[in-house]
C-alpha cells in the first residue's frame, strides 16, 4: 500500500530588483525538507506552486510504500 503525504511552504515577496529572490530564499529550507524526508524513505512525487498577492505557495507531494 502507497503512502502519501503532502507538504505546503509559504514564501512571502519583498520590494527587490532581483526577481528570483523567492527562489532563492527559499532553497536552502526545500533542501532540507528534501533530504529529511529522503531519508525517511520518502520520494517526491510531484510538486505544484500558486501566487496569491505577495505570497508564493509551494507543495512538495511525497509518497512512499507501505
């Protein structure tokens, strides 16, 4: 039996010139959840990302077997 589990960061924007600044902020933090969830025996299945105002929504969808 599949596992699934599903994971949502929220990343806010601020007044810059550098327009992946969000990307940017936030990698180290996926990485982390990344490698956690790795090595917990979990894989990343999928991923989906929305905008709403001045927030960027991110969720990482994992699944693993039972």
């Amino acid at each position: 039996m599949t596992e699934y589990r599903v994971e949502a960061r929220t990343f806010y924007s601020k007044p810059t010139l550098n327009k992946n600044h969000i990307a940017e902020a936030s990698q180290e933090e996926v990485q982390a959840l990344l490698d956690t969830y790795t090595a917990a025996g979990w894989r990343l299945a999928s991923t989906d990302a929305a905008s709403f105002g001045a927030a960027v929504y991110v969720y990482l969808y994992f699944e693993r077997e039972a």
